[in-house]
C-alpha cells in the first residue's frame, strides 16, 4: 500500500539477564488514504495489520507518544523488558491526530491488529460499541496486581461501555493553571504552606488577576485561544462541571446542556478575559511566550506543558485549575491502554498483553516525570512521587476529572473540540455574545448527533 503518513517502530528485546543489548531501531512508513478511511476499513485492514511475534510473549504495541514522552516510554518498555520474566516488545510510533484513530479503527475493524495500543479515553465511546475493542479481564488484571479499586472512580467510571471494561489508564492529564510563584506571593495568593490559595468564587479569580497583573506589572492570567482547536473548550468544560449541570450528548439529539448554566460560564470566561487585565486574543504559543518572558503572573495551559516551562527558569507553581462555581471539576483526559480487536486472539498471548499493561502502569512514576498525573493510585502514594515539585501540587486534579461526554464523535483531536472552540472564541473576542455563543455551540452539537456513527 502507498504510505499517507509515518509510522517508526522500536524494538524492546526482553533481556535474559544482566547483559543488555542494543535496542534495533527502524523506521517503518505505511498508511492509508485520508479521507473515507473507516468506510474502508474491511477491505484495507489486512494492508496495516503489524508483524506476529511467535512468542507469548513477544508483544505489538501501538501508540501516539514521540518527543519526551516518547523517550519515557522507551524508557518504562525498557524496564518491564528486562529479565527472565520480561517482554519482547516491538513498538510501533503513530503520528498524534486523526491518522492516528483512523489507522487503529482499520486495523481493529479487520481484526488483525496490534496485542495493545494507547487510546485516549475521551475517545472509547467512539470504538468500544462498535466492536473495535476486545475487553479487558478483570481476572487477570487482579492476578497481575491491578484492580478497580486502584483508579479514581472519576476515572474508572469512563473505562467501561455497557458495564464492560475495554480500557486501562495509564495517565490522568489535565487543564491546570501554572503560575509564577513569586508573583503569586506579591499578590497574596499563597496559602501557609506555600500552595496557590483556593479561589472558592468567580469574584475571587477576577480579583487574582487583577493583583497579579500589579504584580508584574504586565497581564494577571494568560489564557491563549485564537484558531485553537481545544483551548476554548477545555476551559469551558471545566467551569461548566463546576456549575454541577449536566452536558449530554443521547444519540439522535437533541444535546441536553443547560443553557443558562452555559450562558453564565460563557460570560464569566468573557467577564475574566477582558482584554485589560488579561489579554483574550492570544493564540496559544503568545500565551506561552508571554508567560515564559515574565509578562503574566499566570497561564491556564495543559499539564504537559511542564517540560517546557520548567526549561524557562520561571520560579514555577502549579494546580488544579481554581474552583470558582459550586463543586470542583477539573477537565482531562487520560491515555489509556486498550486491546485492539482480534478475530482470533491467542489466549497466552492475550494473557500476556494484560500482565504488559499491569507492570507498564506500575512504572508510571516514570511517566509523571513529563507532567502526568499516574493513574495507578499506588504510584502517587510513593515517596518518589510526593517528592516530585510541581507535580504532586496537583495531583487531587484526578479526583474530579471531568472528561468530553461520551459519543463517538468526541474526544481528543475530535470535530467536536473545534465546532465547540469557534463559537466561544467568537464569545470572547467581543464578536458575538454569550447566549449566541452556546446557542451556535447547541446547533454545532445536534448536527454532529445527527450524522450516522461511520463503526455502529
């Protein structure tokens, strides 16, 4: 087949003692043609199924993870390789986005794909009903360490469709604030141990970037948006859960969203990005640049921002994005390990494929070292974790992670992100108002309910 986009793979040989050989790396390109893909998904899976190991336990893993995290998963596949007991792994690296999606729903749909890949879990509801995930067994999950009771409810809740688990988080990641420590102290926004002050009220975050703009003499809270396809509703979606209301999405239509719950956030979001104190026509590397050059005391940002922030020499604080309405709520997402579906699966090779995802999550102290909050709660029980600044800081975030409502067209890089983001930064440039921003948002929704599911 003709290659649309690339694909490298890394060999983890499992080490059988102390000597340890060099990984063999290659680079792999094959695809598939863009648009219509998931129609084709029964004639073409053949084409992008990954080479069979003979082994048990010699395993094909799929994921999305380059750069940093990329090298902390190596890193973690290294550790679970070596010994007697270790794996064979043979990794194959996907571009992040819709290639991404579009590649495991052709390979699951033909049944010839990888033991194990990485989904974000935003996504479930888009490949476990129609069939593109084998589920998990609990039973063996138990027996190689892992159960229910190590999860977040919040989290846990979202990894099962129809009662049936089909999903494993390796990682909670959600939308946080980072802020400037010494700013913070200027403004008087730290608590006695040093930690960024609850806000409990909109007032409260209003008033806070009133004094953080004084104290850096430039902007209070930075917030980048413009033609950002996420940005918007992340933000959107975490105050809209602090309301407690509900967002829905029933197959069919009509959404049920509570407009007047909607309304209030949307003016809220306009109310705290005024263009004075904080800036509202940032794009999302301007909020970054200006964070890092010291011109804002505060920057509302993805957790997996911390590398780079980190780098900038910033006297550099985090937490949970500030609870301002009536309950906490924090928007996330998790990667997560599913088991792409298989006509056949070898039982001692599925047996292993579950004893890989126990011991994978069980590193992820690893992982929270690019930002990630470790889902596995008995990692963040570690003196190793604890120890870990700004990390730990906001750790409670998985808690009351809050997560796109369930459908299959939701999720990371979805459709649904952007038709949601436009409206509302139409909103907050002064375009257009609040009530017509989240009715145009309602209109955006019920269309994408009324197109057929491509995998149902």
């Amino acid at each position: 087949m003709s290659s649309s986009f690339p694909a490298r793979q890394v060999r983890h040989p499992r080490e059988p003692g102390p000597a340890h050989g060099v990984s063999r790396r290659g680079i792999l390109r094959s695809g598939l043609a863009g648009a219509g893909a998931l129609a084709a998904a029964g004639s073409l899976a053949g084409c992008a199924s990954p080479a069979r190991a003979s082994g048990a336990s010699e395993l094909s893993v799929w994921d999305l993870f380059q750069g940093g995290d990329g090298m902390l998963m190596d890193e973690m596949i290294d550790a679970v390789s070596a010994g007697p007991d270790g794996f064979d792994v043979e990794r194959t690296i996907l571009d992040w986005g819709p290639s991404y999606y579009t590649k495991l729903a052709m390979s699951a749909a033909g049944g010839r794909a990888s033991d194990v890949a990485v989904l974000h879990l935003s996504r479930l509801a888009g490949y476990a009903p129609g069939g593109l995930l084998d589920p998990f067994d609990l039973n063996l999950l138990a027996e190689f360490g892992v159960s229910e009771k190590d999860f977040t409810p919040a989290v846990w809740s979202r990894t099962q469709h129809a009662g049936t688990v089909y999903a494993i988080p390796l990682d909670v990641h959600p939308f946080i604030v980072f802020y400037d420590r010494e700013a913070a102290d200027k403004a008087g926004l730290l608590d006695p141990a040093g930690e960024l002050a609850p806000m409990g009220s909109p007032q409260a975050l209003l008033d806070a970037g009133k004094a953080l703009a004084e104290a850096t003499g430039g902007s209070g809270i930075l917030f980048g948006h413009v033609t950002d396809t996420a940005q918007n509703w992340r933000q959107f979606a975490a105050l809209y859960a602090q309301t407690g209301a509900s967002f829905t999405l029933p197959d069919g239509g009509p959404p049920d969203i509570d407009v007047d719950a909607a309304v209030r956030v949307v003016d809220f979001m306009k109310q705290l990005f005024d263009g004075k104190t904080n800036p509202n026509n940032l794009d999302y590397n301007g909020a970054m640049a200006n964070f890092i050059g010291g011109r804002g005391g505060m920057v509302m940002l993805g957790e997996w921002e911390l590398p780079t922030l980190k780098k900038s020499g910033i006297p550099l604080g985090a937490a949970p994005f500030p609870q301002v309405f009536d309950r906490p709520a924090v928007y996330t997402d998790s990667h997560s390990f599913v088991l792409p579906h298989q006509k056949d699966p070898d039982p001692a090779r599925r047996r292993e494929a579950h004893r890989y995802v126990a011991q994978i999550i069980k590193q992820s102290l690893t992982w929270a070292g690019a930002g990630h909050i470790p889902a596995y709660q008995p990692v963040l029980a570690e003196p190793g974790y604890t120890a870990l600044h700004p990390q730990s800081s906001y750790a409670d975030a998985g808690e009351v992670a809050v997560l796109d409502p369930p459908n299959w067209f939701v999720g990371a890089g979805s459709n649904f992100q952007n038709r949601m983001c436009q409206p509302l930064q139409a909103a907050l440039l002064g375009n257009t108002s609040a009530e017509k921003a989240v009715r145009q948002m309602i209109r955006e929704a019920d269309a994408l309910l009324r197109q057929p599911n491509p995998v149902a």
